[in-house]
C-alpha cells in the first residue's frame, strides 16, 4: 500500500477561489494611508495622520470594493449589500 504524500496546496487563480468561496464572501483587511495613497484613493498630497486607519472590503477575487475609516462600519456596510463579511490579518 504507497502513503499519500502531502503535495501542498493546489495553485488556483483569483476566480477559482472566487467560485469556491462564493460570490457574496468580502475579506476585511485594514489598510494604511500609504497604501491607499500609493493606489490613488487618496490623493497624495492629502493630509492624512499615520494614526488614521482604514479598512478596505476586498471581493474574493481580491478587487478592493471599499474603503472606510472603521472596522465595524466596514462590517456594517458588507451585511447591508448582502454581503458575508470575514477578517484578515
């Protein structure tokens, strides 16, 4: 009888994952002003404390949806489109 050997995780692309999490599943992960200022979400020359957080909602594909300056809210926002919120780190 041969053991299975543990070969890792499969490579799967950003829309395989989307189909298997489910279109209505949105990470929440927080962002900081550099980020959002490198992307253009906020324009460079903004004046925005380091302190200041942020928290994007991405699709499970990764395209960030939103941005907003509280975690909860961001939770808040994602039920209120019918959306299943979940946490990164």
């Amino acid at each position: 009888m041969q053991r299975n050997e543990y070969r890792g995780p499969p490579d799967l692309s950003a829309e395989q994952i989307a189909r298997i999490i489910g279109p209505n599943t949105v990470y929440v992960r927080e962002v900081d002003v550099d980020e959002l200022k490198d992307t253009g979400v906020i324009p460079a020359d903004t004046p925005v404390s380091k302190k200041q957080r942020f928290f994007a909602l991405h699709a499970a594909d990764g395209r960030r949806v939103a941005v907003l300056d509280d975690r909860d809210m961001a939770f808040v926002a994602a039920r209120q489109h019918e959306l299943e919120p979940v946490s990164v780190h």
